[in-house]
C-alpha cells in the first residue's frame, strides 16, 4: 500500500494539465515573456565579429631556431626536428607577439588594458585542428576590421618573432663554427707542411705497392675517424651557441650534465661498439653489402635511441621553461651527448688503427713515418673540407630565412550583418527553454494550492 507521503508526492498529471489550460493566459505569458526578454538582451549585448587564419606548421626538412640548426649540423632528433604544435600555440601567446597588438589598439581606460595573458583569453582561441599540423587563430573583435587586424597580427608576429631568432642562432652557430674552421685550417697546413718537409729531407716521394696497400687497408678507419671529428666540432659548436643563447633569455636552469645519465652512457658504448664493428665491415665489404647495410641501421637506430632518450630526460626537468628555452636546453643537452659519443668512437677507432699499424712493423722506418704523415695530413685537411661544407650549409640555412608555418588562409574580414556574437537564435532558445521551466513552475504552484 502507498503511505500517506508518497501519495502527497504523487502528482496527477491530468490535474496538472487541467491546471495548465485554466491558467493558459499567465503560462503562456511566462514563456513568451522570457523569449522576448531574451531576444531583448541579444539585441542590446554589444556586437562581436570573428576572424580566422588557417596556417600549418612546416614538417618538410626546415625547422626553427635551434632544431633547424641541430638537422643543418647532422644531429638525430629522434623524430620530426620541429617544436610540437602545442609549443607554437603557446609561443603565439607569448608577450612578445601580443603585447605589440594590445598597444596597437584603443582602450576607453588605459589602466584596464589587458596583460597578455588576459587578452589571449578574451580574443583569441588558437587550436590544433583534429591533431594534425593546422592550426586555427580565431580573434574576435568589436568590429570586423579589428577582428581581422588581430588574426592576422597573431601570425604576422609570430612569423617576425621566429625569423628573428633563426637569424639569431643561425649568425651564433656560425661564428662559433667559423672559430673551428680557423684551427682546422691550421692543422691541415702545419700537417701538410710537415709531410712536405719529411719527403724534401728523406727524399721519400711515394711509398712502395706493399705500404699502398696498407695505407688502403687503413683508409676506412682514417675516414670514419675523420667523420668523429667533424662530429665532436660540428656539436661543441652547436652546444655553445645553445648555451649562449640560454644565457641571453635568462633560462635560470644549469646546463645538463647529461653524460651522467646512466641511459645514456649503456646507449653511448653501444654506439662505440657499432662504429668500430661498421668499419671493420667496410674494410671486408663492398657498401651494398648486407652486412653493412644491417650495421649502418643499426647504428642509426641506437643514435635515435640518444636522441630520444636526451629530449625525454629534459622534459622531465624542464616543465618550468617556455617552449623556446625548452628546445634549447634540448638542442644543448643532445649536443653534449652527440660529441661525447663521437670522442669515445675515436678513441676505439684510434686503438684498432694504431693496434693495425703495429701489425706493419715490417716497413722501413722512413716509409712508416711517411704514411703516419700522409694519413694525418690526408685527416686534418678531410675535417676542414668538411667543416667548410658545414659553414656553407649554415649560411643556406640563414640566407633562406625559413619559416616555422605557412599561412593557408590569410585572416578574413567578417560580413558586417553576421556578428559571431551575440548569437540571437540560441538566446532566444534559451529564453524559451527559462520561460517553459519558469511557466511549468508557476503551473506546479497553483496545482499545490488546488490540491491543498
């Protein structure tokens, strides 16, 4: 049986129907009050227009800043070379591209005038669109023009902003290269000089067939010692532009001392042990040789391997920093890595090459002297050519003033009878939706007091 308080629960939906028809004047009037209301306030709401860019971050083979310079020097970023989407929503938000825009425009009282932060909260919404490499800047404004102003400033600030800082690290990276080109040089001459100087002194011009084909046999380890060279300069000169660079923005955070980090000193050996066994290949094998194929990926797998195990540990410890110092602390900490394992695949290479040339006892000492000669003077001017073609690479790099993002569509200008805002139908629907709610309360009421 029902008690007495679930029958006064109980609501009788005939009755309250009935209730509805005898008081359909004050009910309806609840209901188109509300939506006139509604329609009253959408009509005195001040008006908004909106504006969108469409642009799309670059994936091809240039990137920003620091990244752009880590793929010019040769360097494995474990992956695409550019900054994730989210770190250039967040760069677009940045003071440095805002603040120009705010000043730009007229403010009833100056000391309301928006920080940054704040204005990227009321006027824009900036989104990757469905993951992919687009991004949508959408700006609202008071009028269509001043939306459209404040879309496209968004990205022209941007583009400004990261051009400038390419220019920046491209210049910083090449003088700290150009300081390498200089004692390279000298190197390759005084060694030049002094194979010159043995051969006028001990009248030996040319080595006989035996030693030639010793010389051949050494040549794979020469060139891949060459190769760490070129390596360990090329990443010192990475690695003091991005500490110089974190210097100027005031990073506040030590430089990694990432060669501690026990992942990487295991992936680091690996990779010693790799090169050595590459070369060792070589010497046997032509280069469309499986073997050497299969060494070459593999070598190439461990050094992704550092790459990404570096940009994980200083993600792990960077959550403090910008996007911009975050991938600068990343380029510094790979390079660091970078020329660590390069120096310790030229010690190993070293010791197999000099434990081979003990092998050739058997030469005459002036013939032995001149093919050490030879070999180091064939070296040094090797690291030379190939840091110049570094440099030169660089300046390309700088010349192009790559761009991080393409501009897809350019911010339109809003049709002036179609503010995004207010949105007059929706307002309305809600004004509808307050007034049923409100008649169907006012409804229950005089139900209550029938019953009662």
């Amino acid at each position: 049986m029902i008690n007495n308080e679930e029958r006064e629960e109980t609501i009788d939906l005939a009755k309250l129907a009935g209730v509805v028809k005898r008081h359909k004047k004050p009910v309806a009037g609840i209901i188109i009050g509300c939506t006139v209301i509604a329609i009253v306030i959408s009509l005195l709401l001040p008006k908004q227009w909106e504006s969108t860019t469409l642009v799309q971050t670059r994936s091809a083979d240039f990137s920003s800043g620091m990244a752009a310079a880590a793929a010019a020097m040769g360097f494995n970023t474990g992956g695409s070379s550019s900054p994730s989407t989210d770190s250039y929503i967040e760069l677009m938000k940045s003071r440095t591209v805002l603040n120009p825009i705010i000043d730009s425009m007229e403010w009833e009282d100056e000391k309301k005038k928006p920080d940054a932060e704040a204005f990227a909260k009321k006027y824009l919404k900036i989104e990757n669109t469905k993951k992919t490499n687009l991004i949508t800047v959408k700006a609202t404004g008071k009028s269509p023009e001043e939306a459209q102003m404040i879309s496209q400033a968004v990205v022209d600030n941007f583009l400004a902003m990261e051009t400038d800082m390419n220019k920046e690290t491209q210049s910083m990276l090449l003088k700290f290269l150009d300081e390498r080109l200089v004692t390279a040089k000298q190197e390759s001459d005084e060694a030049a000089q002094k194979l010159a100087d043995f051969s006028k002194d001990r009248k030996v011009y040319s080595p006989s067939d035996q030693a030639k084909l010793a010389l051949e046999q050494l040549s794979a380890y020469d060139k891949a010692i060459t190769d760490m060279e070129v390596r360990q300069k090329s990443a010192q000169a990475q690695y003091d532009a991005a500490t110089s660079k974190l210097g100027e923005q005031k990073a506040g955070a030590k430089a990694y001392n990432i060669n501690d980090n026990s992942t990487v000193q295991s992936i680091r050996s690996q990779i010693v042990t790799k090169e050595v066994e590459l070369v060792g290949l070589e010497q046997r094998y032509t280069d469309n040789h499986p073997s050497v194929i299969t060494a070459r990926e593999q070598l190439e797998e461990l050094q992704s391997a550092l790459a990404n195990e570096v940009n994980s540990a200083v993600d792990s410890n960077a959550a403090s920093l910008n996007p911009a110092q975050a991938e600068l602390l990343k380029t510094q900490a790979l390079a660091q890595a970078e020329a660590s394992a390069a120096s310790a695949s030229e010690s190993a290479l070293r010791e197999k090459r000099d434990a081979k040339e003990t092998a050739m006892g058997d030469f005459p000492d002036d013939v032995m002297t001149y093919m050490q000669l030879k070999r180091d003077s064939e070296i040094k001017d090797a690291v030379y050519q190939n840091l110049v073609k570094e440099s030169e690479k660089d300046k390309i790099q700088e010349a192009m003033e790559s761009m991080d993002i393409q501009i897809i569509d350019p911010a339109n200008l809003p049709r002036e009878d179609r503010p995004s805002w207010p949105k007059k139908k929706i307002i309305a629907a809600v004004g509808f939706m307050i007034g049923c709610l409100g008649a169907f309360g006012y409804s229950l009421v005089k139900y209550k007091k029938e019953e009662a």
